[in-house]
C-alpha cells in the first residue's frame, strides 16, 4: 500500500505513547509521508466531529496509540475519512489494538510492502425525532461519572429529513450507541421497536444497540452475548430492566432498533462510545441502524478471536472439567480443512503466526519476510477482504 498521509491518535497521557509517537513520525519523515498529530482536545474541551476530521486532513492510514478508548476515536476518523486504521496496544483489554508497542516500526512497513489484509467491520448510525442538544447546565451530565461530553452531532445534508424517519444525525459509532437514565433516582421508561414494530416496553437503568465489534463492551457487561466480529447485526440489550425479559435481541443489519422515551419518563441521555451527544426528553426517539460506510482495520497476522477472548477476558475451565482430562483440539489449525469444511473458511495457524502471538515478537515477519498466507477457499461473504479490495 502506498502511504502518503499518516493521521496520528495518541494518548498523551501515557509516556510509552508519546515515545512511540516519536517512532511514528521518524518513519514517516524516512518515507517521505505527511503524518498529522490529530489533537481531539482544545482549551478544555472537545472537538467537534467535523473538526477532527478537517484536522485529520485525507490520510491513507490513522495509527492509534493507546488503548482501545484511543482506538475508537481513531476508528470513527477512519470510517469519515475512508482509511485504514491500525491500533497499537498500550491499554489494559486490548480487544481492538493489533500490534504491541514495540512492535510499531515493522508493523508500518508490512503495511507499506503489501503485507497485510482488512477486518471490514460494521458500523452504527442514527436518526432521531429531532436534533440532539444538551442543557446549558451540562454538570447534571457529567455526574455519578458520565462522561465525557461532545458536541451534539451535526445533521447529515446528503440524507433527507423526513416527518416520518426523522432527522438523519452524522454518527458514527463502533461499538455501541446507549440510551440511559439521566436522574440516578429514576430507571429510563422506553419503547423498543425492531423495523417499525414494537417488541416491548422497558423501564432500565439503560438501553444500548452494540455492533458485533462492541458486543465485547458495556454490552457484554451488562449480560449481552459475545458475537464474533465477522458476524452481522445488531445487539439490543437492556441495562438493569425492571421486568421478567431481560435478554438481549439480536437483529440482522437491515432491522434498525428505535427506541422511544415514553410520555412519562424522565429524560435519557444519548451516549455514542461512551461519550454524551445529547438528551431526549419524553416522546422523543431515535432510530439505530447499520451504517452504509465499513470500519477497515489493519491485520497483520490472521486474527484468533477467540484466543484473545479466552485471554482477555482471562476465561477459566470448570474445575470438574479440569479433574476429567485436557481437551485436545477438535481438528488441527495447521492443516487444510477437507474439502465438506472448506466453505466454512477455517483459519490457518501456522507457526510464523504462533510465534508472533508471542510478547514483542516481530507481528509480520515470515519465514520468507511475507506475512503468514491463509488458504480461503470459497468465502463466504463475511470473510475478510484483501488489502486490495475496495
């Protein structure tokens, strides 16, 4: 891939982020590509979506430093602005980030020789009943620890508003876009509707629509299923519901969740990320669909889903199951399914790889400096693209 614009997110307040940004920008000053510091902070606060794109200017490839908070303001300029996004790894869960710190360097050369491919990943956008404001006394927001607080987001003009389908927001949301209660004494009361129709009447500490990528976040922390991010659709999942169903629902990408604060309810807080854009008062609602624009993320290695999970979320066996053996694996990663498994697209393992999972391994280097080949053989069509597809 030709590099000819870099955008730089850092988390400043980690001195291994600004050090790896000064490794960031030497690569780019020896490969003649413009890198861009994209500061989201200014005198105090935040800006705006459409400044941090316009301070992003038209880069190829957006480079996060930090943990997965940093990865997702990084995303969302990736996703405005059509590029790649690579994140390294300085947090605590890292289910986002792709490479570790020390790795940066080899990381953008891989992607420079062509050595990578794209997670393509869905995204969340938005309508609503009208444009989101916030009160002027924006503390009543950030209490019992919300926060932090943007701009309500601007209206979309290459969409049409509508009596009917409201106003079309410009919101971009990677995991989650969140409903919740704005008085601490009193839960949120809230109709929930799948394409139109109503499945229920809630009344919750909360409210979220989570993408595939998010079901790992508040959602999976409120009870949700964990989905695989190669998966589409959309996960509903209440917070704290007073009520017997409290099960998440989840939706095929065309089914968009709306949800609508009830005439008597006190007033929800719209959170998009975990970050406040506005409030709705009672009767007013907003409608949570997939959005037509991908999220591309940077692989460098074929990506073990499950093997982070299970690391991550630092899963345990059963200590019955522990007693009655150790589970051997079910078929070997470092062979080629048989011809009835190939249209499932199993992923290859190979040793390159393995070893790359490794602390501070080189992510990309393979035996013969490419990066470990997957054999792909009939995809279906969730499966990852090349990094020469559109």
């Amino acid at each position: 891939m030709t590099v000819n614009g870099l955008g730089l997110v850092v988390h400043g307040g980690r001195a291994e982020a600004v050090d790896a940004a000064r490794t960031v920008r030497a690569w780019a000053a020896e490969h003649d590509v413009r890198c861009t510091d994209i500061d989201v902070w200014h005198d105090g606060g935040r800006h705006s979506s459409g400044e941090e794109v316009a301070a992003a200017g038209d880069p190829d490839l957006i480079v996060t430093l930090g943990g997965d908070g940093t990865f997702l303001r990084g995303a969302r300029l990736a996703a405005r602005n059509d590029a790649l996004v690579l994140g390294v790894d300085l947090g605590r869960v890292g289910f986002l980030t792709e490479v570790p710190v020390c790795s940066v360097r080899e990381a953008l050369d891989a992607i420079r020789e062509d050595r990578y491919t794209v997670d393509s990943r869905l995204l969340l956008t938005m309508r609503a009943s009208r444009r989101l404001e916030v009160p002027a006394d924006m503390g009543r927001l950030m209490q019992y620890g919300r926060g932090p607080l943007l701009p309500p987001p601007q209206v979309r003009t290459d969409c049409q508003e509508d009596i009917d389908w409201g106003v079309p927001l410009h919101v971009t949301a990677v995991n989650d876009v969140v409903l919740e209660k704005l008085s601490r004494d009193r839960q949120v009361s809230v109709g929930v509707y799948v394409s139109g129709r109503l499945l229920a009447s809630y009344s919750a500490d909360a409210l979220l629509v989570a993408t595939p990528t998010g079901s790992t976040a508040y959602s999976f922390a409120a009870g949700g299923p964990v989905v695989s991010p190669c998966a589409e659709g959309l996960v509903f999942t209440p917070v704290a519901p007073h009520m017997a169903f409290n099960r998440s629902v989840v939706t095929a990408p065309d089914e968009a969740v709306g949800l609508r604060v009830l005439e008597r309810s006190g007033q929800a807080a719209v959170s998009v990320d975990g970050q406040v854009r506005g409030v709705l008062d009672p009767g007013d609602w907003i409608g949570v669909y997939a959005a037509p624009t991908r999220l591309r993320v940077v692989r460098l290695a074929p990506m073990d889903f499950y093997g982070r999970l299970r690391e991550r979320m630092n899963l345990t066996d059963a200590p019955a199951a522990v007693a009655d053996g150790t589970p051997a694996p079910l078929w070997s990663l470092r062979t080629p399914p048989p011809g009835d498994l190939a249209h499932l697209s199993l992923p290859l393992m190979s040793a390159e790889y393995a070893e790359a999972k490794e602390p501070c391994a080189d992510p990309v280097d393979g035996e013969d400096g490419a990066a470990p080949a997957l054999e792909q053989p009939d995809l279906p069509r969730h499966a990852r693209e090349g990094h020469n597809s559109p």
